[in-house]
C-alpha cells in the first residue's frame, strides 16, 4: 500500500496505523535504559523490571470501565497505558500512575519518544483535552523532564563529534585534570529537542512527540513524515492553550502537509524531491553532531 492510500492531512502510513511497517531494533533509536541509569536527577523515575517481553498485538483487549478495548490500528498507543510493565524496557522508557513514556516504533529522528498520559482525557483529541488547564500544565511539566532526559541521550551519543562538548568530553575521558565539582555543561542539547502534538492525529490515545530535530532515521521515509515535524503542523505543548481562530486548528486548510521539502538546518528548499532532501539531511546530520 502507498503513503498516497492514507489520509494526505494525516503524518504516519497505513502500514504504520497497522502495525505493518518495518520498525528497526528498539536498540538502535531512542531513549536507552542506561541513560536512565546514569541520571540521578531522573532516578525516580526508573521503571519496574518488565513482567514479560511485549508488542501491542491485534488481539491485546482489555475491561475498562466494562468496555472492552482492543488495543490494534488506531487504539494501539493504549497497550502501553494499560500495561506499561508488559513490555520490554527498550520500548518503555519509564512510566508512573499518571505517565508512560516509549520509544517511538517508527523513530523519525535520532531520538524518538512519546509522552503518553494516563488518564480519561487521553482519549480526547488533544485541542479539547487540554482545555483542562490542570491536566495541560500537568502534560506540560511532564513533557520538560522528558526533553531533559532526551537532550541528555543525545550529549551521550553525540557529544563525542560535538565542538561545544570537546573539553566536558575530555574532562570525562580523564584527558585533563578537573577541580571543579560539576562537569563542564557543553553544549545545549535541549535546543535540538522538540516537543509538540500533530495537529490531526492518526493515533487516538493522546501521545506527545519528543523528538531530536535531526530527522535522521530510517523510518523518515515520506514527505508527511518530514512535514509534520518541521512545519505548524507539529504543535509545542507550550503553544497551548491555542486561540480559538489559531490556523493550526484546521492543518488541512492551511496546507502544512503539502508544503515544499525545506531543510530544517539551513533552510534549503527541495520543493517535492524527497530523494534529495534525504540525501542531503545525512550530510547535515554530520555537521550538526559536529556543532
Ligand atoms: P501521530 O498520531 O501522527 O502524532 O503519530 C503517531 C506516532 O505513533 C508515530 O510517530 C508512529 O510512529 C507511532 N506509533 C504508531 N504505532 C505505534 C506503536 N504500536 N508503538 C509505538 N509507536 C507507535
């Protein structure tokens, strides 16, 4: 089936809402357990070991509220709400009452993430769901450690080519004598990372995006996949709440998915030439980690 088959307004394939797609090893993308282990500051929030190894499956249901839910296509977020302990600790990154947080299964950057609140809201499209200021400065404040936790990924994997990290790295390296206690800070991470909803949705369980912005993965196959991250049509939680004639509340209308291919680093435009654009996202990827 191609990309063409599904929604145009829509950011993920058909074979993705299925399950279809082919996702690479959870090892190679995302938030890892060892980076989690090696924050102190985000040691609370360390999840239990694992019950048994898990994917949401087509025939995962459950009782809720005597309604039985079937976690498959659209509803596949709620396997991870429902039991976060189920799965592998590569998939689920952490997760409390109130929270889960995953490993996206089709990263389209570096890192990848989904926030994933635990509550009677998440089934609500995320405009009206975060119309409870409550509930919104809850996902809000929840959403700032993950970036936390993201941008820290990201200085483990990538502060190694990073300009800005070259004398945090030798200090940890032990290349050169530090007095100081606290480590050099290096580069600001946390500039790389976005954090927003997709203005329409493809999964129904409310999911916030925490993403790099390299765009960098295998899985970053269609222009939808580009577009929704790098124009209005990827929403920062803390644009909200939204005025009521704020144009990204109709994505369609405005167009953002049908846009031309712009390179989110330097601005090059690549009008629908995708090919292109991926080519020369690998090149700037480097120069990135190099900053
Ligand atoms: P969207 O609804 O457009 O905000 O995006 C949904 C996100 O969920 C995409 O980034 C998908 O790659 C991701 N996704 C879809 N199915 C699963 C799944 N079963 N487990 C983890 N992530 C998923």
């Amino acid at each position: 089936m191609s990309p063409a088959d599904s929604d145009p307004d829509e950011a993920i394939t058909k074979e993705e809402i299925t399950g279809e797609a082919a996702a690479p090893p959870a090892s190679t993308a995302g938030i890892t357990k060892d980076i989690t282990q090696r924050n102190a500051c985000i040691s609370e929030l360390m999840r239990p070991k694992p019950k048994a190894p898990a994917q949401p499956t087509k025939s995962a249901s459950t009782k809720q509220s005597g309604l039985a839910r079937v976690f498959k296509e659209r509803d596949g977020l709620g396997a991870y709400t429902h039991d976060p302990a189920s799965f592998p600790a590569k998939r689920v990154v952490y997760f409390d009452d109130d929270f889960v947080v995953i490993n996206d299964l089709y990263p389209k950057s570096a890192v990848h993430t989904l926030l994933l609140p635990r509550s009677p809201r998440s089934r609500l499209h995320p405009f009206e769901a975060f119309e409870d200021p409550e509930f919104l400065t809850r996902v809000q404040s929840e959403a700032l450690k993950l970036k936390q936790l993201a941008a820290k990924e990201l200085q483990r994997r990538f502060g190694k080519y990073s300009e800005a990290d070259k004398l945090r790295e030798a200090v940890l390296n032990g290349d050169i004598e530090w007095e100081a206690n606290e480590l050099p800070k290096g580069r600001d991470w946390e500039r790389e990372i976005k954090v927003g909803i997709h203005a329409h949705p493809s999964m129904n369980d409310l999911h916030v995006h925490v993403i790099s912005r390299d765009m960098s993965s295998e899985c970053m196959k269609h222009r939808k996949h580009y577009n929704s991250f790098n124009t209005p049509f990827l929403i920062d939680v803390a644009d909200f709440p939204l005025a009521k004639d704020d144009p990204r509340r109709h994505p369609g209308h405005a167009g953002f998915m049908n846009g031309d291919l712009k390179c989110w680093r330097c601005g090059q435009n690549f009008g629908n030439k995708f090919k292109q654009l991926k080519d020369h996202l690998a090149l700037e990827f480097e120069a990135w980690k190099k900053e």
